[in-house]
C-alpha cells in the first residue's frame, strides 16, 4: 500500500492523520457482493466499523444496505444517500427518541433485543401512527474465539433475546397492533476467522427458527449479522477478507425455506484493510530494558490496543529497512494505557521518522475521541494525493 511515492506526496500534512485507500475499498466491496450473489445474499454494511461519508459513498454505490445501531448512523445513512428501506436499526437500548425518529423515517427493519423493547416499540409505533417491521435478534449461547469484550452471542451478554423468553415472546405477539415481525436475526461477535463458529451459530439458529415455527410464526428474511474477521498480523497477504469461504459455510449450514431472503451485517472485514493510521516519531527514550518510540498519534486516534489489546503492524515509513530493534510505540496522552504497539520489531528508529499503523479503517477513527483536548486526526483519501 505504501511506497517512497506514496510517502513523498504525504509529507507536508500534519500527522497523525488517517489514510483510506479507496481503490482497495472499492475492490474488497466488489468482492463481498460478488460472493454474497452466488447465494442470492444482502449485505447491509455496519456504520460503526466507519461512518465517514467518502467511506459510505463507496459502499452505496456499491450496492449494500445499511446496519445502523443510533440514530445518529441513521441520519448519517441517510445523509450518504440510503434509501430508508435499506435500512436496519440493531442496538440492545435504543431511546424512545430514536425509535419514534426510526419509525418517522420509515425504515426496512428494527432488531430487536428484548420482550421489553418490543412493547415499548409497539406502543410508540401506535402513538405516532405506524407499524413498525421487526426482526428478533435471539441469542443462541454461541462462543467464539475472540476476545471477549466483542462477543455478543453467547448466554451471559447482553446481547438478544435469551431462549428462556422464548414462550413469553410468543404468548405476547398477539397483543401488539402495531409491529409485524418479519425476521430472526442473530450475530455472534467480531473479529472471528475461525470458520466452525459461524458453522455452529447456523446449527443452532436453524433450530431455534423451527422451534419459532412450530409456534406459528413464520420469517420473510433470516439476518446472520456478521463478524467476519481480517489479518491484522500480514496485511498485505491478504488486503482482502475471505469472503468466499464465510458465505460458503453459511450456505452449507443455514436451512433457508423457498422464497425466504438471507442477509448479513458486515462491517470490519469491508474496511479495515483500506484505511491507515499515519504518525510521526516525537522522541526515542530508552527503559531499563525497553525503547521507546514517542509518537504524536496516541489511543485518542486509534483506542484498540489500549481497549482490547488488540494488535496492528506498525511499520517505519522512513526507514524501511531489516528489523533489528523492538520499541513500545506509545502516545503522548497522560495514560499508561496510551500505546499502538509494544515491543514492535523496526529499525533503527529516530525523531522525525513516519510510521504507519495497519488495518485501521475499521474501529479507528470511528471511535476516536478529544482526550486531553487533543485536536481529531483528520482523514486523507487515496483520490485526494
């Protein structure tokens, strides 16, 4: 992604900044909808991954729908040119506000979480003068292999609707005039590669819609989220997520009647390859038995290492030479929290060099903040240089 090329038409912006490479964004959602067409699938893309309007341009034009979780990504949605059918608002607590906006908006589908929330969204459908097309969002007691803080599917998040309301779901539906439930939805986490989990999600979905079934109740669409993970570790060998291989499992597995539609809710594996974070070096100090590169980006740009231990390859942009030295590469903000890598393997590292964090563009930006009255990283897209 990045040369000596790239880099020269680069320097002279101030750092940190986030970088977007749109033809690989283009490509990658070029890739997902091709290999969601062999089945027939929808994807609608999840604004919390990126909610950047170049960014959702790209994916409305590509053809997708749109998985919003406020309604703030609602309007965005909107803003970008999504037409309130593509629509779907998730979110285990959205405010009576936002569901009386979504609603007034008319949108193709709300996922629901709760018994309680289907009440209250009923009764605000009858206060305004609308019926509001749901989707039960189950829980199916799935775990996954992934770190903790992102999965949703199994019994003890707060994610879905628990087996044990099941009955008390059922008994209630009669009773609410003013939502038609139309879907079952589940989604089991983030960041999942290991194939036998959504294989598993798919077993236990398929028995809990032929329980729902044997109820009486029947399904126009069958939503499976997303989660699909990317590689953080080796990027460049593969920019693109495996999209073949996780709607393949999820057709081998899924039991889908005739006619019943089947959509999917990706987010990180459509953008986090495309974007970058790029940072200067402040200062080097040397530990007792650490170096330190002091950078000016910091977890207010990117927040997932300090969040999630997560990993991101971090490289020297000026100095891309053999590896020989490992550093903590850490930010300038007052916690101890507030660092991108540790023990990084680069080169000899010095003051003014530029370094590049990797598979950013998903959950970067998105969730950056103002911490210690930092100024926000600005975002510089591939057709701007």
């Amino acid at each position: 992604m990045f040369d000596q090329t790239l880099l020269s038409k680069l320097k002279g912006r101030p750092t940190p900044f986030f970088y977007y490479d749109l033809a690989l964004l283009e490509t990658t959602l070029g890739t997902a909808q091709a290999e969601a067409g062999r089945y027939g699938y929808h994807i609608h893309y999840a604004l919390k991954a990126n909610a950047n309007l170049p960014i959702l341009a790209k994916v409305q034009k590509a053809g997708l729908g749109a998985d919003c979780v406020s309604i703030g990504e609602v309007n965005r949605a909107l803003a970008a040119g999504f037409a309130p059918g593509q629509i779907v608002f998730a979110g285990v607590g959205k405010t009576d506000r936002e569901l009386v906006a979504a609603l007034q908006a008319e949108i193709f589908c709300f996922n629901v979480e709760s018994v309680q929330e289907l009440q209250v969204l009923d009764q605000l459908a009858a206060q305004v003068g609308k019926t509001a097309t749901v989707a039960l969002r189950i829980n199916p007691n799935v775990e996954v292999n992934t770190h903790k803080y992102i999965t949703t599917g199994s019994a003890e998040n707060k994610f879905g609707i628990p087996p044990r309301d099941f009955a008390a779901l059922v008994a209630l539906l009669p009773s609410l005039t003013h939502v038609r439930v139309r879907g079952l939805h589940s989604h089991i986490g983030s960041q999942i590669r290991d194939m036998d989990n959504f294989k598993q999600t798919c077993l236990k979905f398929n028995e809990m819609r032929q329980w729902f079934e044997q109820q009486g109740l029947s399904f126009a669409y069958l939503n499976l989220g997303g989660g699909l993970g990317v590689d953080y570790h080796q990027p460049d060998d593969q920019p693109v997520a495996d999209f073949a291989h996780y709607f393949a499992t999820m057709h081998q597995y899924l039991q889908v009647v005739p006619g019943q539609e089947v959509h999917f809710e990706l987010g990180r594996s459509l953008v986090a390859q495309c974007g970058s974070l790029v940072t200067q070096v402040l200062y080097t100090k040397q530990g007792e038995a650490k170096n330190f590169a002091v950078v000016d980006a910091a977890m207010t740009e990117l927040i997932r290492p300090a969040l999630y231990q997560a990993y991101h390859r971090i490289e020297n942009l000026s100095h891309p030479g053999a590896a020989t030295t490992q550093y903590d590469v850490v930010g300038p903000v007052c916690e101890s929290s507030d660092f991108l890598g540790k023990d990084v393997p680069m080169p000899l590292t010095e003051r003014g060099h530029w370094l590049v964090v990797r598979t950013a563009g998903a959950y970067g930006q998105v969730m950056a903040s103002n911490y210690n009255l930092r100024d926000l990283a600005e975002a510089v897209y591939s057709d701007q240089v």
